[in-house]
C-alpha cells in the first residue's frame, strides 16, 4: 500500500527556476523524509522532518510539513542541472517500516 | 567508508533458478533493509533486520529469505525466481532505526525470463 504519493509525476524547468513537489500521505506519521535518486543509482537522504516540525531547511533546500493536511512540500531553489533527479518521499506509518510514494522526476533544462 | 555495498550490480536469471543477492556496510549499523523498486512504484520493504540474529518479513516478503549472522552482511536469497521477480533491488542500513535516515546501496538490476 502507498502512504505517500507525490505530486506532480514529473516536473520540467529551467536551470535557475524554483522547483516545488509536494507529498500527500494518509495516516499520522511521527516523522516525513525526502530523498533523491540519480538515475541507476541508490537513493540519498535529502532531509528529515518530525510531526511536530513545520518547516526545516538544509541549503538551498526547504521542507514544509502540514499535519492538518497530511501533505508535506519540497523546494529546491536555485535550481541546478546536477538537481535532476528523482525525489521521493517516505513516512513512518506502519510500526515497522518507511512508507515510499513512487516519486516526482524533475528534469532542469539548461 | 565504502557505506553500503551490493554485489552483482546486474543479473539474469531463468525462471527457477536461485541466488543471492550480496549486500555489505562498513558504519556498524544495526538495522539493515532489502527493497525492490518498480517502475511506477515506490520502494517496497521485502524483509528487515534489527541486529544480528534477528529478522522480520517486510510487506512482499514471499520467494526471498535473508539472515544476518554478522552486523556487516545482509544477504538476501532467492529461492526460485520467476519473472515477477525482475526488478531492481537496494539494500539499506540504518544507524538509528528502520524510520529514520537510511544509507542505501547503488542497487542490483535483475532481469528473470
């Protein structure tokens, strides 16, 4: 089962623009993660925030959470073509496991 | 550090056949995952590990076993494989626990005809 589904599918932009994907989940999480994925390659810890967090930045990265929404937002600013990729996001629904939505692919144009 | 590592990085495999899928982290975490990722899907957890000697199904636990005899190592076995079973495979570690930052490894692409 899905907890996390990202929003959109896919994202095109270009290089310098402001890049935002959001993440809806279902049930009431103790904490939500971002994380990147390079094609072919294994996927890499951008960011964690807890429930009772609203906002938390890292670079030229920034992390809202809305538990009232159940929906948490990604952006990137500044964008880069070293930024394309895939980001998920994964929350702690189940008593045992992180639960994957199936990612936003973000595409920067030069 | 090599963090997590995954040996082979590709496969083939005929339907039936078995293998192990080898995966191996140097940080001395305790908690240890195997996912399958699928197009259009996200990660799903195929079996766990909280320490060594101890293992736990995941949500599509069904045709894979694993063990853990040592903190390092964290094969992950298939029995007999059938085509349902192509997809690509990452192996993660944890420091602090299954929810919270995982250290994942670049992954084995398997293809079973």
């Amino acid at each position: 089962s899905q907890q996390g589904e990202e929003d959109p599918q896919a994202l095109s932009i270009q290089e310098g623009e402001n890049a935002t994907m959001n993440c809806s989940y279902k049930t009431s999480i103790n904490n939500l993660q971002w994380y990147r994925q390079n094609s072919g390659r294994g996927l890499v810890h951008l960011i964690l925030i807890r429930s009772n967090e609203r906002e938390k930045h890292s670079g030229r990265l920034r992390v809202t959470l809305d538990t009232s929404k159940k929906s948490s937002s990604l952006l990137i600013t500044a964008s880069r073509a070293a930024d394309t990729a895939s980001y998920f996001c994964a929350t702690d629904a189940n008593n045992y496991q992180l639960i994957w939505g199936a990612g936003t692919k973000l595409i920067i144009k030069p | 550090n090599a963090g997590v590592t995954q040996t082979p990085k590709f496969q083939v495999l005929k339907t039936g056949q078995s293998m192990t899928l080898q995966c191996a982290q140097d940080m001395n975490h305790e908690y240890m995952s195997w996912y399958r990722q699928d197009p259009g899907m996200g990660l799903r957890l195929i079996h766990y590990s909280v320490g060594a000697g101890i293992t736990d199904q995941g949500e599509v636990p069904n045709g894979y076993n694993v063990s853990r005899s040592t903190t390092e190592d964290f094969p992950l076995r298939l029995l007999s494989a059938a085509p349902s079973q192509t997809s690509v495979y990452f192996c993660a570690s944890s420091l602090r626990g299954l929810y919270n930052e995982q250290f994942f490894g670049p992954g084995t692409r398997l293809t079973v005809l």
